[in-house]
C-alpha cells in the first residue's frame, strides 16, 4: 500500500534561491505545512457549529452556511496556487503564514459574527478585514507565481474583478448589520463563485500535480469527519452517567464513519486516477467542477452533521422522550442527505458514472427527518443512522462502471 504522504523526493531546482519560487511539478505531493494550513481552516469551519449552538434558530443555520461558503472557495484560492508554486518554499510560506493567521482570526470571530457590542466593537467587521488580508496574501502570491506567465497572469487579472466585488461586499454587510449584512454577504457568495466560474473559462490555470490536487481536498474532507467526531464526543463527559447521550454520541460515530467509507472505500481512489489520466488540457476544467466545486457539498455536509448531531445531544439530554427540535432533525437530515448527493455529483462529473444507493439514501434520510415530530428524538438518529450505513456499504463497494452509464477518464474540456 502506497502511503498517502511521503517526504518531497523531487529533486531540486538548479541553483534554488531560499526566497524564490519553486513551481508545483507533476510528481510533488502533500506537505506537511499545508496539512497545517488545513488545520487552521478546518478549526474555521468548525466553528460555525459555535455560531449555530449560541443561537439555534434557522436564521443561524442559513448564516452557518454563507460563511462555510466563503471559507471554503478562500481554501480553494489556496489549493490552485499550490499548484502553481510550492507553499512551503521560499518566500510563498511566508505569505502562507499571514493567510494562515487570517483565517484563524476568522474563525475566532465566527460564533460573534452576527452580535454587536455596547461598547461599540463590531465583530463582523473584523471578520471581513481578516477575509481581505487571506485574499490579498492570495493575490500577491500568485502574480509572484505568474511571473514570465503570461497566460497565468492574465487569469490573475480577471480573478481580480469578483474578488475585489466581493470584499466590497463583506466589508459593507459588516458596516451596515443585520438583514443587510446577511443579504450582503450571500451575494459576496454569489459573486465568488458565479465570478470565479466565468473567469475560470479563460483556462489559464494549470495543475501542476494531480495527485496532489486530489490529496489535498481528501485530506481537508478527512479532518472535517475528525472534527465533527470531535465536536460530539467532547460534549459527553458531563453526561456520562446518562445512556441515551451515550447512545447518540455512538450511533453519531457511525454516522461519521459511514460517510467517510462512501467516499473512501472506492471512489476518492478511482476520481484521482481520472484526474491523473486526463488529457492536461482537460484537467483544469475537471478539477475545477470536480472538486473546487462538486467537493463543497461533501465538506459542507459533514459541518452540518456536526452542527445536527450537537443540537439532537443536548434535546436527548433534555427529554429523550419528546421528538427532536426541527432544527436539530433538519441540520442532521440535510448533512446526510447533502453529502449523498453530493457524492453523486461528484462521481457523474469525474468518472460518469453512478451509484443509486446514495440517491436511494439520500430519499429515505428525507423521508426520515419529515416524520421525525411522531417520535422520540432518540429514536431519529438510529434510523438515519441504519440508512446511512446501509447506504454506504453499497456506494463504498461500488465499483465504476457497474452503473448504467460507462466511465470517461477523460472528458473534454469545456467548449
């Protein structure tokens, strides 16, 4: 078995300066320091279930949910520039560093994101200061890694245009608050992707190493299901002494690991060797859909399992005999049901194939969290919990093209 990380056995560049850039080349692999950058991310991401616990109300979970949004197309930025230039080398890890403290700041900040203070400090605003400083490291260091690259820089130039409109937008939904920065910053959201969507059809983007690519947003997905372990069993101990907490915490484990068998019993393997054996003109597209894009839902999806599973917690400990709240049923419901279909998603764009025990699943989580009201809240995990697993037995078996639809390793790129 081939480890999934490996000291860098490129060999040097001729005369590497300490301050240079050094160019992502096809062989290279997962750093360290960038698993620390992820880190950082992920301890961003899983904040939000702060943001939600605080003040659990659907109007949190729909904030919840724009800032995953803006944190991951930023962790995003970061992952095609690694695959332009190495983050760990010269002057690049410097810049790194800034971004990294950034989105710690971030993350800080998360929970007050929406509260303003008597005395007059405005949280959200430092939120959208510490968002411009992670996209300014981005910006600066990609014209360094465009450099002599002219088509490279070009795409830098129209990157700008959506970038810039977006934090416009952010710094002014924190000035103004309220609906207005909800409202606000959603279409920041719109404009990063929708912007950076249309910009990406320039093709001026390369990547570098697929196998990098692929590891880096396998790995963020592997800390993501780490941490919503995590964010549930860290609640448990003042409780110990009560089953049914207990009980959850466990059925919510195999919740977790059941979504972690779906993608990597067979397809997360399967979807790097289509990125690998793509024709080079046709990677950046794929990568772009497959996983800049089709990986949202995923990561998504697990933060709003950690978010559900934290709520159902604390109503079992209440009364485990009343149904569950519907904000619990629905953050718990959606996860799952988003990360199936998702998974979907995902394989159509890089294998074209699919599996319909996922969409199957997916149906019966949602059947599942509309008839939770008849039931102990107890009661509601062990049901998504059973249909996730059997779910995921099928789609971590399943092999590509045993579908109905043939595998393409190579789809062209976009006309």
């Amino acid at each position: 078995m081939r480890p999934l990380l490996r000291a860098d056995a490129a060999a040097p560049d001729p005369a590497p300066r300490a301050r240079s850039a050094v160019a992502t080349r096809d062989r290279d692999r997962t750093t360290l320091f960038e698993i620390f950058f992820d880190l950082v991310f992920v301890f961003a991401l899983t904040r939000v279930v702060a943001l939600v616990e605080a003040d659990p109300e659907p109007a949190s979970l729909l904030r919840a949910t724009i800032l995953l949004a803006l944190l991951w197309w930023a962790w995003c930025a970061f992952i095609w520039l690694g695959n332009q230039v190495r983050l760990d080398r010269g002057f690049v890890r410097v810049g790194m560093l800034v971004a990294m403290a950034g989105v710690f700041v971030v993350g800080l900040v998360i929970p007050e994101a929406w509260t303003r203070h008597p005395d007059g400090a405005n949280p959200a605003l430092v939120l959208a200061v510490a968002f411009a400083v992670v996209r300014g490291c981005y910006v600066i260091l990609l014209a360094a890694a465009a450099w002599g690259r002219p088509r490279l820089r070009r795409q830098l130039i129209l990157d700008l245009a959506p970038q810039t409109v977006s934090i416009g937008l952010l710094v002014a939904g924190a000035v103004l608050g309220g609906t207005w920065q909800a409202g606000l910053w959603a279409a920041a959201l719109v404009v990063d992707f929708a912007g950076g969507r249309s910009a990406a059809r320039y093709r001026g983007w390369r990547v570098g190493s697929p196998r990098h690519f692929t590891e880096r947003h396998d790995l963020v997905l592997i800390i993501a299901l780490g941490e919503t372990v995590l964010a549930s069993g860290a609640r448990v101990d003042p409780w110990s002494s009560n089953p049914s907490a207990l009980g959850v915490v466990l059925v919510g484990f195999l919740i977790t690991a059941s979504l972690w068998w779906a993608f990597f019993g067979r397809l997360s393997a399967e979807a790097a060797r289509a990125l690998e054996h793509a024709d080079h003109a046709a990677r950046p597209s794929l990568a772009r859909d497959g996983y800049t894009f089709g990986h949202f839902p995923l990561v998504a999806g697990v933060v709003l399992v950690a978010i559900g599973s934290t709520l159902l917690l604390d109503d079992v400990v209440a009364d485990p005999g009343e149904p569950a709240s519907r904000l619990a049923v629905a953050a718990l419901g959606a996860g799952i049901v988003l990360y199936l279909v998702g998974l979907e998603i995902f394989r159509w764009i890089l294998l074209r194939d699919r599996c319909w025990a996922s969409l199957v699943g997916a149906g019966l989580v949602a059947v599942a969290v509309v008839s939770s009201a008849w039931y102990p809240a107890w009661v509601f995990p062990l049901v998504v919990a059973a249909i996730t697993a059997t779910a995921a037995t099928v789609v971590g078996r399943h092999a590509p093209g045993s579908g109905e639809t043939p595998v393409r390793h190579c789809p062209a790129a976009d006309q």
